[in-house]
C-alpha cells in the first residue's frame, strides 16, 4: 500500500525507498564538476550519479575502464560541494573492487572520506558479492547495476540490449533479489528488455532506477551530456534530448571569435 507523497528538503538512501513506495518516481542525472550539479540540484533532480562515464565525456576516452579512483574522487568532490538536495552516489571506477574485497573497502572508504560522497555503485551482481558485503558492514550504502554493465565491454564485446535470452534474464533476476537480499539501497538496470525490468522492479522492495530500461521502473537515470545535447555522436534508442547544446554552443563560440575579430566586442560597456 503506497503512501502519501512528500517533498525533501534532502534526499537520503531512506527517501527513495519511501518515493518508491508512494509510487514517486526518482529522477537521476549524472554530473562530474561543481557549474553542472549546481545547475542540476537547483532544478530538483533527486540523485546526481558522479558516473565513471566522466571517463568518456570528460576526459574522451572509448570506455569508462582507464579512469582512476582518484579521478572519480576528484569529480565527485566538485559535485559535493555544489549540491544540497540531491543524493550523491559515485561510481567505483573498474578495478578497484572486483579481484579484492579489502581493496573494494579502501576505494569506497576512500571515496566517503575524500569526496563527501553519500554513497556508492558498483557493477556486477554474483561475482561481486563479497566486495559488496565488506562495503555495506563498514556502513557504506551501496547501490547495484546490473544489465549492461560497461565496465565490462571487452568481455561483452558490445554495447547492445542485455538479457533477452532466456537463461542470462534469469541470471539477472537472480542476481536483483541477491542485491537486495545483501542490503544494496537501489539498482541500476541498463539496457535490458522493458518487460524483464518491469519485473525485477515488481519483484524488489528497492528502487530500480532504468537506463533504456523502459518507464515500468521506479526511476531514470541519463548522462546529463547526452541530455543537454552537448554530444552529438552518441544516438541511442533510450536517449532523448532536451536541448541542443553541442549546436548552440557552436554558434556562440563562433559570434565571440568574429565579434572579437571585428573589434565589437568589447564594447565601451564592456571595459573600465
């Protein structure tokens, strides 16, 4: 039985599991520098994802693979100090958890102290699980993402719909209710056939918050880049744009160098 909806002053790991009960659904966008979250935690987005997707949009890298833990701390650091609604949760960057439980502690425990970051995600579901636990008993929250798992790509081999056949849905159904089971806040499923995450959302007491996903999950979840239209060569089924950014700042750029060319800029209102 849902309950009444509420505003948040403060969106904590406790407000999206009550959001989910009260039907609400969750709003998530990433961000990885202090001008983005600001701009995205003062129009109401209740969790900033500091992605290891800075891999490809800041930093333009193929994969998200060679960013550092001490990158991601960077990042989210920035964010941290922009935000005051929102729900932080920063990416564990690829190798820092998966061979080690111990090592998946010191990078999460980095990432709590160093950062100011609210919680962490991690990708992966059975083979992760010890890493998990180790996290979670430290009193770390962990949110889960299964699916397309992009860390993962080369074993992949490619960025395509996970989990259609029949035994690898199971896998992940399986792999959701253990996630749970183990104290994960929330999930993440990207990329996956819509009916399958409807399922998995209906079957969890978490939130699932979807990334091409379909709408029958309890949130959504973009790169903010992608959004806004500032990259213009990613064209996925799942994205939609909300502006046009990549055009409209060409533009701009090129007004100021002809402006500037042309003496008009500065103006005699433009100087001391």
């Amino acid at each position: 039985m849902s309950t009444a909806k509420k505003e948040y002053k403060r969106i904590t790991v406790k407000s999206l599991t009550e959001m989910k009960a009260a039907d609400q659904k969750i709003s998530m966008l990433t961000a990885y520098d202090y001008t983005m979250a600001k701009i995205i935690d003062s129009a109401g987005v209740d969790v900033i994802l500091v992605g290891d997707s800075a891999s490809n949009v800041m930093a333009g890298h193929e994969t998200t693979l060679p960013i550092t833990l001490d990158q991601m701390i960077y990042h989210a650091s920035s964010v941290v100090r922009a935000t005051e609604r929102a729900l932080v949760v920063v990416d564990l960057p690829f190798g820092s958890y998966q061979s080690d439980p111990k090592e998946a502690l010191r990078s999460a425990i980095r990432i709590m102290k160093e950062s100011g970051g609210h919680t962490v995600k991690l990708e992966g579901g059975k083979e992760v699980m010890e890493s998990i636990k180790r996290i979670l008993n430290a009193g770390i929250p962990v949110m889960g993402h299964l699916g397309l798992t992009p860390q993962s790509i080369y074993k992949f081999g490619t960025y395509t719909v996970r989990a259609r056949e029949e035994e690898e849905a199971a896998k992940l159904k399986k792999d959701a209710l253990a996630l749970e089971k183990l104290g994960c806040f929330a999930l993440v499923l990207e990329k996956v056939p819509a009916k399958l995450a409807q399922e998995v959302a209906e079957s969890l007491s978490i939130p699932v918050i979807g990334i091409g996903a379909g709408a029958g999950v309890d949130g959504q979840v973009l790169v903010s880049h992608d959004m806004f239209g500032m990259t213009h060569e990613f064209h996925p089924r799942f994205l939609r744009r909300y502006m046009n950014l990549y055009e409209d700042m060409g533009k701009a750029v090129s007004q100021y160098v002809s402006d500037v060319k042309s003496t008009d800029f500065p103006n005699e209102n433009e100087q001391y």
